[in-house]
C-alpha cells in the first residue's frame, strides 16, 4: 500500500516541483532497504542494495539543494530498488533449495539403486 | 532581412538537433525497456507466471511510454517501468521455482514409497527364505527318520535271514539224519500220520488251518489282541490251548510262530508289533507246555497279507498270528 500512496503523493507533487516534500518519504524508503536487508538482500541482490542506499543518500543530498523534484524521484528509485532486492532474495532461496532437494533426489536415487539394483525404476 | 534569416535558421538547427539528439534517446530507452518486457512475456519458461506483477510492468511501461513532460520526469518513468519488469521476472522464475520444487518433493516421496515397497518385498522373501529352511530343515530331519526306520527294517531283515538260514540248515541236517534211518523214519512217520489224521481232524472244527509249503499253519485271528496292544487279551491264553494240543501231536516238528500286521501305519511300528505279538504268543505257548527249543518267533509285518488290504474284512484278516508246524 505504502509504495502506491508515495507514488500518488509524488505524481501529485510532481506537478508543483518546487514544494518542499514530507520528510516522512525517507522514511519509508529507509524501512524497505531495511526489510530488504532482512530479506538477505546484500547477501542474494548486492547491486540492488547499492542503487536503493546510492539513490537515497543523492536525495538527502538534493533536499539539501532544494531539488526537490530530483529528490523525490531517487526516493522512489531508491525503494523500488529496496523492493527488487526483496523479490530477488526470495528467488534466490527458492532456487537454493530446489538445487539442494534435486542433488538430495539425485543421492536418494543412487543409494536406492545401490540397494535394490535393477527393480527400483 | 539577415536577422530574421539567422533566427529562422537557428530554430531548424535547433529543431533537427532536437530531432536527432533528444527524441531517439528516449525512444532508445524506452524501446529498450520494451523489449525487456515482450522477452520475459515470451520467454516459454517464464510465460504466465506472476501475472499480476507483469500487469502492473505493462502498466509502468505504459505510462512512460504516455508521458509528455520533462526529461527527467520520462527517464524517472523509464526507469521505474524497468525496475517493475525484473520485479516481474524475478518473481515469474521463483513460481516456476516453486513448482519444480513442488515435483521434486513429489519425486522424492514417490521414491520414499517405493523403497519401502521394495524393503517390503525384500522382507517377505526374507521370510520365505526362512521359511524353506526350516522346511528343508524338517525334511532333513523326517529324511534321517525315514533312515533310521529302514535301518531297523534292514535289521529285522537280516534278522529274519539269519534265522531262516538257521532253519534250513537245521532242515539239512534233520534231512541227512532222517536219511541215515529211513526205516525208522518211514515207520515214526506211519504211526505219526494215523495220530495226526485223527488229531487234524478233531482240531480242524476248531481251528483255522492252512496247508503251504513250510508245512500246516495254524492261523489266530484278530481277537488275541487289542488294537495296537502287544499284550494278550484276557482269555487269549485259554485260546492257545487248542492250539497247544495240536502242536504236542507233533512233538518233533519244529514251530514257527509268525506276526502279520494290515497296512495300516508305518511299516516300521506294525514290523515291532507283529514281532511283539509273535513273541508273547510263543510264550504263552510255551507257558502252555510247548517245549522252548523246538518254537521260535518271528515279526512279518504287513508285508505278507493273506488278504486284501482294501476292506476291513481284508485287514482284519491280515491281523493275524501264524503258528506254523515245519515240514523237516
């Protein structure tokens, strides 16, 4: 929910540039690289942590040379990034335990074969 | 004139700049981002999965494809429409992960179920396995049993061959001792056949007699003894006594005393009873006054029915003690 209430607050800020944003949006961008970290995020999706934490600091930085537009724009670039690192990590553990269960298969059926020869099929 | 030509100038120039140099970027862009999308909703492996994160890609992608404003605005689109299309691909690769990981778990209990079929069966031909050797162990045993009895068989036999040789030498010396006296002979055997017609005939009423060629065979029914019992019957004795008169008419013949048996059970028990039944009736017959060295006792089994064996007349007529008066 939170991602789409941004994204309609910035569109709507996006049309008046020059208003100064909530400072609750770094917020809430600093809590999904947060849950992306948790998620194994700098483990599974490195590239995608460093665009998420990159992106954040540049739009601290414009805040402070009142970019604001630009700003708001790499906070959400910033947490879009936070939330492919979260996909990501979850595809990458998926993936790890189907190459563990497929190479437990493979010994499971070398050690039955092993036991009862030609009539495990 | 000059100024005016200038400006117009400028502004083509900077028309076909923007032409050439803004426009294709963003196209390169987007293009690009498209082309990202049509891959991962082409890909055969990835197809139709997570359908609604590649919906809202084509939405993203939709809406910067749609935007008419600054530059940044678009690539700030741009590249949220790009970011929206590896969410939908990570995701569409893990609900594929998920059904392979879903066929592999089916794989590995089907496997699971199929050892413990196959340890299933193994243990049962384990069984079987035991099973037989006990059987063969028994079969071995009854086999040893089997022996033993033939080997007791084969005693009785020799046994019975040894006294018959006996016998018949007894038979040849008696011949050449009956030939070195043929006129005594020739007269004890006048006066014994008169003694023994009168006698014979009185006993015959009584007794079941047979003529054969080891001589007069004086045949005791069943009724001497009870059913698998070695032992005379009351009042089986007093029996004997008409048969003890006939055999004192012929004090100098020897007497063989024969068990028989029907066939039913083991050849080997009935051959030990008929033995049995032979002996007691030799010494009740002795008993009765028959003199002990002139008598002797032998077990026949079944193997010498007078009868069929087919029908319980048969068999009982089977059962039966021989005394036999030998012909010298």
């Amino acid at each position: 929910m939170k991602p789409i209430l941004i994204v309609l607050v910035c569109l709507t800020l996006a049309a008046c540039s020059t208003v100064r944003p909530d400072p609750e949006i770094f917020v809430v961008a600093e809590q999904a690289i947060q849950a992306a970290v948790a998620a194994g995020g700098d483990e599974f999706a490195p590239v995608e942590m460093r665009f998420a934490r990159e992106k954040l600091e540049v739009a601290k930085k414009g805040m402070e040379k009142e970019k604001y537009q630009v700003s708001m724009y790499l906070v959400e670039e910033s947490e879009i990034n936070a939330e492919l690192a979260i996909e990501k990590s979850r595809t990458a553990k998926t993936r790890r335990r189907v190459n563990e269960l497929r190479k437990s298969n493979e010994e499971l059926d070398a050690s039955l074969r092993a036991t009862f020869g030609g009539e495990f099929k | 004139m000059n100024r005016t030509l200038t400006k117009i100038t400028l502004i083509m120039l900077l028309t076909l700049l923007s032409a050439c140099v803004a426009a294709p970027k963003k196209d390169l862009a987007l293009d690009r981002v498209r082309g990202e999308l049509d891959d991962l909703k082409s890909n055969p492996e990835l197809a139709g999965y997570a359908p609604l994160a590649v919906g809202e890609a084509e939405r993203a992608l939709r809406k910067a494809e749609m935007a008419s404003g600054d530059d940044l605005y678009r690539s700030y689109l741009v590249y949220m429409a790009d970011r929206r299309i590896q969410i939908a691909r990570t995701m569409a690769e893990r609900e594929q992960n998920e059904q392979t990981l879903d066929k592999l778990e089916r794989e590995h209990s089907e496997m699971l179920i199929q050892a413990s079929q196959l340890e299933a069966d193994q243990a049962r031909r384990d069984a079987e396995q035991a099973r037989l050797l006990v059987a063969t162990t028994t079969e071995d045993a009854q086999r040893a049993e089997q022996e033993k009895e033939q080997a007791l068989l084969n005693e009785a036999e020799s046994a019975r061959a040894a006294i018959l040789s006996a016998e018949e030498a007894d038979q040849a010396r008696r011949l050449a001792e009956s030939r070195a006296s043929e006129a005594e002979y020739a007269r004890l055997e006048a006066d014994l056949a008169s003694q023994q017609v009168s006698t014979l005939t009185r006993q015959l009423e009584n007794l079941q007699l047979r003529e054969t060629e080891s001589g007069v065979v004086v045949t005791l029914g069943d009724v001497l003894f009870a059913s698998g019992q070695a032992q005379l019957v009351e009042g089986g004795r007093s029996s004997l006594e008409e048969v003890v008169d006939l055999l004192q008419t012929e004090p100098n013949k020897k007497i063989r005393v024969e068990g028989h048996t029907d066939s039913r059970g083991e050849a080997a028990a009935n051959l030990l009873l008929s033995e049995q039944r032979a002996k007691a009736v030799l010494e009740a017959l002795v008993s009765l006054g028959v003199a002990a060295d002139r008598i002797s006792s032998l077990g026949m089994g079944e193997d010498f029915p007078i009868d069929t064996n087919e029908s319980e007349d048969g068999r009982a007529r089977n059962r039966r003690v021989d005394v036999i008066l030998l012909d010298n």
